[in-house]
C-alpha cells in the first residue's frame, strides 16, 4: 500500500469515528426530544413544556457535581445579585448543604431589617413564612428570602441555648452588601480596622468575594497603613465568590510569582495567574491568615497561594475543601445561565485542594494550618466567638463613639452615645483568633 493510500485512509478512518461518536450524540438527543414529545402528547393530563426543559436541564447538569447547576431565568438576577453585593432582602448570608448539615445564617449585615429584628450568626433556619425549610437548599431558599422592598417574611429560628424556636417577622428593604468587615463598628456604621487589642495589627474580615471586595479591601488598607505592623485577614466561613477577586486580593500582597493555576479535563492547565509589582502595604508586615472548616473555594484559593509563597501563616482549622472553579455560561438568549465546573484549581505548590467524594481525612485535600497554628473550636466555642463579632459589629453594644467624660450611662446623650467598657474587651472568646494576634506578636518582636 502506497503512502497516498496510507494517508487517505488514515483520513477515512479519523473521519468514520467522529461521524459514529457524533451519531450517538444525536441519536441520545433524538431520544431526549423524543421523550418530550410523547410525554407532551401522551401524558395523561397537558404538562408545561417550559418546566419539562427547565427539569431535563436541571436534572442533567446536578448529576455532575454539587457545583454545576441550572439557574432558570427567574433565579438569574439573584443569583448575579450576590456577586454584585447589591439586592432586595433581609441581610443575611447563608450556608448550608454541602458544607453544613442545616440552613444556617453565618452573617447578618449591621442595620440590615435582619439586624434590626434580632437575628443572630449560627441562627438555624426551620420555616420560612410557615413551610419547613431546614434542610433546603441555599439558593432555593435565598430566593424565597429576596423580594420587594416593603414585603414581610416571617422566619422560625432555632437558637442554641434557647428551648423553644424564635419565630420572626422581618419587612424586606433594599440591601447594599459589604464584604468587608473590621475589629469593631464606629457609630457612624464605618469600621475601626486596627484592633483594640494592639493598634498596631489590622484586623480585616472578609465575608465574600464579590465584584467590589478588592476596592473595599484596598480602601481598608489604606486607612491603617501608616500604623500596620501586622494585619490579619479572617476568611471564617467565607464561602467563597469570584475568582478574580481571590487573585486580585493575592496580588495585592506579593511583588511577583505564580497565583494560581487552573486546569481542565485531562489535567490540561487551562489559565496560570501571576502577580504584578507593587503591594498594599509592606513586604516585611507579617500576615496571619484565620480559616475554619467552612472557608472554602475563593477563600482557599488566598489562603494557599499566600501559604506557599510564604507570605502569611495559616491560623485555625482545616478549610472545606472545595478547589474547583465554576463557569456561569449563558443560556436561552441570556434569560437563563448553567453554572458548571470546568475546572480545578492548583496553589503555586501544584498541591490539590479539591475534596473529591472518595476522601479520607488522612488524605491531601483543602488548607491546613502552619505548624503549631491548629485551633479547632468545639460547638459551644465556635458559638461565643460568634457572638464577639456580633457584638463588636453593633456600635451600639461595643460603645465605639464620640468619648465623653461621663462614664456612668451607655444612653444616648446628644449626638452620640457615651463610650462605655466593652462586654469582651479580650480575646478570650475567640482562641482562633488570639493565637493570630500572638503570632503576630512574636513575629513584630513585640511578644
């Protein structure tokens, strides 16, 4: 056989197989086509055609991942929503299924109607407007909370401590979210960002990364720059959000070097991310870097690219686990969107973050704290170290105002309330975060 020949079938070959691997594409679409038809021509009573395609893409795009899911047109706005930082609800953020096993709000924004009405982080959420709704899942759940301005919604709570479930009605307002938050909140709403504990550490709390988080971080920075000596970063049961915040935030902390790479199916690097000169604020300012099992995605993402580049200490416990990127990828004109994994993603060690389902906690998954840095907090501690935050975000309980001679009244006198001793003027209620404070210390000579 002559070379030509050789090629030609060679050719005819390559070009059988893509034509018979094609065929049983469309011969498995033909079938879901099909279905439909006899399901919308045989069924027993007419069905909607629109739910028909919403539940075939539903449930073909959830059988891939916890990650990948449909996002029909009514859910779109809301889910670009939180990204945005800007929506109609009641001010809360919420956790749940995979990384918790109930419907738990993590965070109440201050002044927020969630805020106002009393609602607290660690909350368990057990009905909305009277329909169970503990074990729900996240985004149905947020979509049930976000609404008109003015509209009420009435939420059964569980509180630890607390026998009997709190049942709450809360008027919906527009919210504009902050992602991040300080060592304790002015009466003005802004926050104090150096800590009360040594003035000279920063104390930065980063809820989400959202598409204004980098500029909010930035302006942080910048109001503690001259004094920082130290600066912490708590990414506590931050969840995660985009991408290109986490690189962006790491950039703003290293001179050079490789961020984070991506890669895709067959383990092919998709992106490499690298870091630009210039930094927020002095290479020689240490980091310390607080995570919890619940720090997850985005948040993995700094914590190991600024671990291995040995730019912070990792202070804590474990993170989650979640090293896998998702892609928002439009679908009916735009109206409606599928969110899909597409890829994985690797810290400048190459070492892998992602959790897969078959993992054992001797195995290599997510971000471990330094040596001699692990602080695992039991319920009842994760639940008091909650509490401090809450209390030093309420202006109002940590008396962070305009300071008056007098001392004896916490009322508002004027224009502003009398500073008063706070509740938790120490550390104690928060091991996580005093073993931060004490490395920091150390590593400033300051022990």
């Amino acid at each position: 056989m002559t070379t030509k020949n050789l090629k030609i079938l060679l050719v005819v070959s390559i070009a059988g197989l893509f034509c018979f691997g094609n065929a049983q594409r469309l011969r498995n679409l033909g079938d879901l086509v099909l279905a439909m038809e006899i399901i919308d021509r045989e069924y027993v009573e007419k069905p909607d055609k629109d739910k028909l395609y919403q539940a075939a893409m539903k449930g073909m795009i959830d059988s891939l991942d916890p990650y990948s899911s449909y996002i029909p047109a009514e859910s779109l706005k809301q889910f670009q929503a939180v990204f945005e930082q800007e929506f109609g609800g009641l001010g809360i953020s919420l956790d749940g299924l995979p990384r918790r096993e109930r419907l738990t709000i993590i965070a109440t924004l201050f002044d927020s109607p969630a805020f106002r009405a009393g609602v607290k982080p660690g909350d368990v959420i057990l009905q909305i407007d009277g329909v169970d709704s503990a074990k729900s899942e996240v985004e149905e759940v947020s979509k049930k909370l976000r609404g008109k301005e003015g509209t009420s919604v009435t939420l059964t709570l569980e509180r630890a401590n607390k026998p009997e479930p709190l049942v709450i009605k809360i008027l919906r307002a527009k919210i504009e979210v902050e992602s991040v938050l300080g060592d304790r909140r002015r009466m003005d709403g802004s926050w104090e960002f150096a800590m009360e504990e040594d003035t000279s550490i920063a104390y930065m709390r980063l809820e989400l990364f959202g598409e204004k988080t980098t500029e909010e971080l930035k302006a942080a920075i910048a109001t503690v720059r001259k004094e920082c000596k130290g600066l912490i970063i708590d990414l506590r049961d931050n969840t995660g959000g985009l991408l290109v915040a986490a690189k962006d935030i790491c950039d703003m902390f290293l001179d050079d070097g490789e961020i984070v790479s991506t890669r895709g199916r067959d383990d092919r690097i998709d992106q490499r991310y690298y870091a630009q000169f210039g930094t927020e604020i002095g290479n020689s300012v240490p980091i310390a870097i607080l995570i919890n099992e619940h720090s997850a995605s985005a948040s993995e993402v700094v914590a190991g690219c600024l671990q291995d580049r040995g730019r912070a200490t990792i202070v804590g416990d474990r993170s989650f686990g979640k090293g896998s990127v998702q892609n928002v990828i439009p679908l009916d004109a735009g109206m409606a969107a599928m969110r899909l994994t597409t890829a994985y993603y690797y810290p400048p060690s190459g070492r892998l973050i992602h959790r897969r389902p078959s993992a054992k906690p001797e195995d290599v998954w997510g971000v471990s704290p330094d040596s001699g840095c692990q602080v695992k907090l039991e319920d009842e501690a994760f639940l008091k170290s909650i509490e401090r935050f809450r209390k030093r975000a309420n202006p109002t309980e940590n008396g962070l105002g305009k300071p008056r001679s007098m001392t004896d009244s916490s009322d508002l006198v004027g224009d502003s309330y009398v500073r008063k001793v706070h509740l938790d003027p120490t550390l104690k209620d928060d091991p996580q975060l005093e073993r931060a404070v004490e490395i920091l210390k150390a590593k400033m000579g300051n022990p």
